[in-house]
C-alpha cells in the first residue's frame, strides 16, 4: 500500500479547523455559533431538535465545510460518503475495502465524523493510509453537533450544487463490501434512482415486510451501501419537511421522498457483509421506525406502487 506524502502538521492545522468550524461554511454569519450554542438550554429533546433543525438547514443553505485530507479528486470522481460515530476501529478496514474496488472510476471518499473526540485517531488513519488504489483523494468533515445520517445527504448536496443529476455512493463503516461494490451500485444507476443492497417490501405495518429482490421496487432502501441521484437533496424540502421527532431516521425519509415523486427505489443485488449488527443505531429506534412509518404513509404516499 503506498502511502501519499502529507506534512501531518498542515494535516492536524485543517482538522483543528474543522473541528473550531465544525460544520460551518464560509458565508456562516458569526452570530450563527452563539445561535446554535444557546439552544441546548431549552429542555430535553426539544433542545436537540432544534439545534438538530438549525445545523441541518443552515448546512443544506450555505454548503458544508470540507477538509481536503491527502489526494486530488479528477473531476469525474465519485463521491462515497461515509458517516462516522462510534466505530473509529473500523476506519482502516473501510478504507481499504474502497481502495480495492475493481472497475470503479477514481473515488473521493468522504468522511463526515459525527463525534468530534475520534477526530484525532481518524485523521491518523487517514494520514497513514494516503490516496491509494481506487481512492483519489480523501475529504473530510468533524461535526460540533451529532446530527446523525442525514449528514450524508447535505454533504451531496453541497459538492453537487452545479451538477445536480449525478450519482453518489453511501456506505457505513460496519459494512464490508465486496471488491464490485461500486461498479455493482453504478451499473443499476440511472438518473431519479435511489437504489442499494439493503432493501426491502414492506407489507403493512414496517416490521411486516421482506427481503426486495435484484430490480424490484422497495418501499424502504437503507443508506449504507446506496446510490443515489444527488437531483434528489436539490429541493431544499427534503430538509425542511422532514419531522424533528423523526431526525435520525434518514433512510427511511430518503426512501419515501424518493418514491412520492415517482423515483425508482429498488434493491441492488451486491455482496455485502453486516459486520457489527451490535452497535448499530437502529436498535434504538424499532418502535419510533414504525410510527414513521404509518406518519409516511399517509403524508407522502411511500407504500404505493412505483
């Protein structure tokens, strides 16, 4: 594995911008921080809706902050969005799954760290993995605010601004695809598709339902390991409409935005390994997961037939 030349000490001065920003763009006012700082003294859930709701829109307005880490994205470079929590272990093998993609075109991997203490170790990592393979370069964003998945969807808003129908890749970081992960994902591409492994038929309630097969329509499409048409973050609505109760639930939001407007969402046949079910968030979320989706139903019409 050859590692790119990076002086760590210009490498550490962008990550402790990052983090001092964290999240803030160039035309962030600078009464936005002392904004954001004084919600969290409201009570409870309220406070972290509402900071949840101020990070995300002003991030989908204004674009979002990345720190270029090592590498040179071409411009026919791929976006692969990753978000980070709590498995900074994980970072490397991620890593070097993406670098081994065969048939893949060069890959910009983007890490977006919803937890600000791993940064150290992850731009460690980073540093000591360098552009390799598949990987054109790495960016890389540390966020003051845990605002959880949708994340990935304001990052391909903001680097998509002046090409807004092309494709992006999501995957999480307990995942391990398969050498032909991207090239699987782009071959069942084509513009107004949200499409990925993780996919299924819901039948009535949200737990009644079953594995989607290759091709077939689903009614919910999780965001590791997707693609997706970044013309579908183009309306500021996707950001705006989306409940706070219902904030770290993007998948299921993405899924049934993208099916209300007559999009393909569907399962993408591609071998891909759950490694550490344990630690994922969902486990957390199985009854507010079903009542989003009765809301769903009858708000955006996600069951009907695409």
């Amino acid at each position: 594995m050859a590692d790119t030349p990076v002086a760590s000490r210009r490498a550490r001065g962008l990550i402790d911008r990052a983090r001092r920003v964290a999240g803030r763009v160039v035309h962030r006012p600078r009464a936005a921080p002392r904004f954001a700082a004084s919600l969290p003294r409201l009570a409870g859930g309220a406070a972290r809706r509402a900071v949840w709701r101020f990070e995300t829109v002003r991030q989908a307005i204004f674009g979002v902050w990345l720190a270029r880490i090592v590498g040179a994205a071409p411009h026919d470079a791929l976006p692969v969005i990753v978000c980070l929590w709590n498995r900074p272990q994980r970072i490397r093998r991620t890593l070097q799954l993406l670098a081994e993609q065969e048939g893949a075109p060069p890959l910009r991997v983007i890490f977006w760290n919803n937890k600000p203490v791993n940064d150290r170790h992850y731009l460690g990592e980073i540093e000591a993995f360098g552009a390799t393979g598949a990987i054109a370069a790495i960016d890389y964003h540390s966020s003051r605010v845990n605002i959880g998945g949708i994340a990935r969807f304001l990052v391909a808003r903001s680097i998509t601004r002046d090409a807004p129908s092309t494709p992006f890749v999501m995957l999480d970081d307990d995942l391990d695809p398969s050498a032909t992960f991207v090239r699987d994902l782009l071959a069942a591409y084509s513009p107004r598709t949200y499409a990925g492994f993780w996919a299924f038929v819901i039948l009535d309630q949200y737990w009644e339902r079953r594995n989607a097969v290759a091709g077939e329509a689903a009614q919910y499409v999780g965001t590791g390991g997707t693609v997706c048409d970044a013309a579908l973050v183009r309306e500021l609505g996707f950001f705006l409409r989306l409940p706070g109760r219902f904030a770290f639930i993007e998948d299921l939001w993405a899924s049934a935005y993208a099916a209300s407007r007559g999009w393909r969402v569907q399962k993408v046949d591609t071998p891909v390994e759950l490694t550490s079910e344990d630690s994922n968030q969902y486990l957390g979320m199985i009854e507010l997961k079903a009542r989003f989706w009765a809301y769903l139903r009858t708000r955006l019409e996600a069951a009907r037939p695409l």
